[in-house]
C-alpha cells in the first residue's frame, strides 16, 4: 500500500502513431511503484495525455524514463498538431495527491527538470507552484511561440531556461524544450459546438476564460486597442475564475471546440464552468452539443455536478452515486462524441488495485452462499453490517419515492436531504460489511506471527490485542452508523408517502437486527481484551445504543401498524 502518492500527467507530442506511444508508456510500466492509469492519444491534436501515479521517488523516475524515451522517438522539427506544443514531451506536471504537500512536490519537479536539463540536454522551464520566477509560473508564457519560435526564444537573457541548454543545436531542434511544473489537480474539458467556425469558438473562449480579450474601441474585433495611463494593453475579464480557454476546429470530429482548463475547481466547478460556455455560446446562436474530458477527473467532480443537475431539475440528491454520475455525464453531454466510462476515466476508480472481489461487489446469492461456506468469514459482523444497510436503504427508497410523488413537488428538498442522509449510512456500512471481515483476518495474521523467542511473543501478544480491540470497534461503528439511520426511519413513517409505511417499518426491524448482531460481536470480542477498562467502556457504549435502539424501533413498529390497520 502506497501512503505518499504523486501524480504525473505528462503530454507527448504524438497522438497518432500508436507504437511510439506505446513504447513510452513501456518506460513508465517498468518501474516498480509505479501505476499507469490513463493513455488518452488525439489524433487531431497529434497529442497524448498520459496518466500515472505511485510513490514520489518512483514516479519522477519513472517520468524521467518516459521523457528520455520520448526525446528518442519524436522528431519536433516534423511535428503538426491543433494543440499549442513547444516539445517532444511538452509538459510534466506532478500533482500531490495523498499524503505529500505542495512544497514537496515541487522540490520534486524542480529535481526532475534539473535531471532532465543536465542528462538529456533538453531545454526546461519550471512552471505554475515549481516557477522559480512569477512571470513562468503560466505555462502559456513559457509556451509563448511555440516550437517554432524555441530557437530565438531560448538564446535571451529573459527565457533562458531553467535547466538544460540554452543554444539552439540539432538535439534541441529535434526535442524542443519541456516545461516541468508542480499543480493542484486541473481538469481539462472540451466544449462541442454545432459550428466549424474556430473565429465563433475563441469569442466564445475569450467571454469565459478568466483572461478575457482585449478591450478595444467601437468594433470589439478590428478596433484600437485600449491603452492605459501607463501605455499598458487593457483587458476585459471573462466570466470564469481560474480557467484558461481557446477556440479551435478537430477535424477528427469536423467540429469547432472551447478547449477549457479549469485549473481552480473550487473557484469555477466543472459544471458552472459548462453552463457559462452554453449561456455564452446561445448569446452568439451557437449550441453546445456536448462535452469531453481529457485524461482523468476526480470523482468529486462528477458527484458535484450530478447533484447540481439533479437540484436544478428538483430531484432527490440521494440517490446512488452511480445514478448521480450517470447524471452529470448526460447533463454535460460527456458522451456526446465517444461513450463515456466512468471506470475508466475516474481517478480513483482506477487507483483501486485490489485484485480481491470485495464482499459487497458479489451478488445476493454469492453474498449468502459466501456466508454459508466453511470459511469462518464474513460472519455475524458483516451480515449484521449488511442488514442495515439494507434497512437503511428502505428508508432512503421511502424519502425518494416521497420527493417525487406528484403534488408533493414543494416538499422535494425536505425528502432529499433525508435521502442524502439515508446514502451515507448505506456507504458507511457497506464500507463496514468488508471491514468487519478485515477485523476478522489481522486477529487471524496475529495469531499466526511467530512465537519461538521472547521478544516475538512480546509483538505477538502485543499484536493479537491490538487486532481484537479493533474487531471490537468495528461493530460498535456498526451500531453507531446504523443507529443513526432510525433519524431517517422515523421522518419517513412520520412525513413519507403513505403507501410506503410498511417499506420504513421493515427498515427499522433491519436496523435493529443489524444493531443487536453487531452488539453481540462486540461483546464476543471484548471478552478477550486483557485491558478491561478498555472493553467495559466499549460494552457501555455498545449496551446504550442496543436499549436506545430496541425502544424507538418498537415505537416505530407500533406507529406502522396504527397507520395501516
């Protein structure tokens, strides 16, 4: 298990010759730690975004192999594309994920580009947190002239690069140069237009981005541009915080785009940076037909935007997180030139390795056949888990159902909330089903660790109790979660479309099972903590919620049948 996890994202300036892109990406496979996500090749834009994260050390190794590799297969003085590019690997950002700041990151970036400068002799600039100077913190000012501007650019004093050569030789003129950053997460987004017009596309852009255009006198096009007082260019700012847009044709799709960087989502989310371009673009009779994501997004993204869209249409919020998704991806038209796959574009989708089927992955019949089996696990913990999720679930299905009954349309917020609240509990104890089975398997590793010396037995003892205090803890977050969800219950029996009642009664009598089960596991496994301060305060706390549990389900049962008789 990777605790500090990096990503990198670098962009190759080749997106249609599929064996030079294999061959750098075989670089990145190679190295140990190391995981490849995501290869996104346009054939357009002669570009390919590559995704991949692992332990720091071995990422900027591993990127450092891609880029060596790259310089080796691509010829910069023979490159066309629709994509602004200035080399071979034009771009390599690290992005901290998990577990590594910012700082660090870019002492890792600026220990790459000096790697790359000094080793492979090709020209680096540091950009956006790794800048060592203001003005190249923007990539598009170190990109300024692109690659056939490289030559004149690189032998002044004012773009010299960071690292690496500043004279224009035969290797650099086959390479180009390579900016090397460090940056928060940025989403890269297309806009599709019902238009081939690239002019129509950057207007569209330059409205949006945050930018803007320059403001000019009379025609907004061919008038004087504003200077001020001090002979400066003035600027009109478009519409959206921290994004960066241009205008241009694919001719793979034979369509005009905004191509969008949204490099602050917590300024600008995806979705109100994708309603702007609609709102923008029908001012100018022009119609956004949809929408592409480059590489890969974070799931947040897409949850943020489903639940914006579902809100928009007065739709319960609480819902799956796979109906939520599917949301945003109709709403934005992500679908719209190519079909969409959230396991394949979704960060932490892909980050999940795990070869083993999670026990809340198999079907109803595998879950319970699993269960029935000679293996002692899953157990009473996890079915317990299971049975309030499942109570929980029926609860949640009560307050959508509500939000959506005809007549009810006022109410639909009240239910919603209740129903946001309901998918939490399911996700937690979901989360607990396979936990609880995890609890079950480190007592069973600590039994097994060696016990032939003193010491040993010492890690050994010191390590079976350990296991069993957190066995215990689990069931108990088992009942606290569970417990939780008798707030949802009781407002849906109360308030909830009446012809659901009975659906809301049976989720208490779940709860409730799931409560007294999971109770017992925490009294089975207490007995065998040595520290009994520890497991009488665990059996209290256990012991409090069971009675509290037992009383308002038994209300709740009394209320469902003085409401159906």
């Amino acid at each position: 298990m990777i605790n500090r996890l990096l990503e990198c994202v670098p962009n190759f300036s080749e997106g249609r010759d599929l064996s030079i892109i294999k061959q750098i990406t075989d670089e990145i496979e190679r190295v140990e730690r190391v995981k490849l996500l995501n290869v996104d090749p346009g054939a357009a834009t002669n570009r390919t975004v590559v995704t991949f994260v692992g332990d720091p050390d071995m990422v900027i190794e591993a990127a450092f192999r891609a880029i060596k590799k790259a310089s080796e297969l691509i010829d910069m003085s023979k490159h066309h594309g629709e994509h602004p590019r200035m080399g071979a690997t034009d771009v390599c950002p690290l992005i901290p994920i998990s577990g590594i700041t910012m700082e660090e990151s870019v002492e890792y970036a600026r220990r790459l580009a000096k790697r790359v400068g000094e080793e492979l002799s090709i020209p680096v600039y540091c950009y956006e947190s790794a800048a060592f100077e203001p003005k190249r913190i923007n990539l598009a000012n170190c990109r300024a002239g692109e690659y056939e501007g490289l030559e004149k650019k690189i032998s002044t004093d004012e773009w010299k690069p960071d690292f690496g050569p500043s004279q224009f030789c035969e290797s650099v003129s086959r390479t180009g140069a390579t900016a090397v950053g460090a940056r928060d997460f940025l989403i890269a987004i297309n806009y599709n237009l019902n238009t081939t017009s690239t002019r129509r596309a950057n207007a569209i852009a330059f409205d949006v981005r945050e930018k803007g255009r320059k403001l000019r006198e009379g025609d907004p096009i061919t008038g004087k541009v504003v200077l001020d007082k001090d002979g400066k260019e003035v600027w009109t700012p478009g519409t959206l915080k921290g994004c960066k847009a241009i205008g241009w044709f694919i001719e793979e799709y034979g369509i005009a785009q905004v191509s969008m960087n949204v490099t602050d989502i917590k300024a600008t989310p995806v979705h109100i940076a994708f309603d702007e371009v609609v709102s923008k673009a029908a001012a100018r009779g022009i119609r956004v037909t949809g929408s592409e994501i480059v590489g890969l997004i974070p799931k947040k993204v897409l949850i943020e935007a489903g639940k914006y869209y579902l809100a928009k249409q007065q739709r319960s919020l609480g819902v799956s997180e796979e109906e939520i998704i599917k949301i945003a991806v109709k709403s934005m038209g992500l679908d719209d030139l190519k079909p969409f796959d959230p396991q394949e574009k979704v960060i932490e989708f892909l980050i999940d390795g795990s070869s083993k089927k999670a026990l809340v992955d198999l079907t109803c019949k595998e879950f319970a056949l699993e269960t029935a089996s000679e293996s002692p696990a899953p157990g009473g913990g996890s079915v317990s888990a299971y049975m309030g999720a499942m109570g929980a679930a029926l609860a949640t299905m009560v307050a959508n159902l509500s939000s959506h009954k005809a007549g009810w349309d006022s109410k639909w917020e009240y239910f919603s909330n209740y129903a946001e609240k309901g998918q939490a509990v399911i996700a937690e104890l979901l989360h607990l089903v396979d936990e609880d089975t995890q609890s079950f398997n480190k007592i069973m590793e600590a039994f097994s660790l060696p016990k032939s010396t003193e010491q040993e037995k010492e890690i050994r003892s010191k390590a079976i109790q350990d296991a069993t205090k957190y066995a215990t803890e689990i069931p108990l977050r088992t009942m606290e979660v569970a417990y939780s969800a008798l707030d949802v219950v009781e407002a849906m029996v109360k308030d909830g479309n009446p012809n659901s009642i009975s659906d809301a009664g049976v989720g208490a009598l779940a709860i409730r099972a799931c409560v007294t089960g999971a109770f017992m596991n925490v009294k089975i496994n207490a007995k065998d903590l040595k520290d009994r301060d520890i497991a009488n305060n665990l059996i209290e706390r256990g012991a409090q919620i069971y009675k509290e549990t037992v009383e308002r389900e038994q209300k709740i049962t009394n209320d469902v049948f003085s409401s159906i008789q």
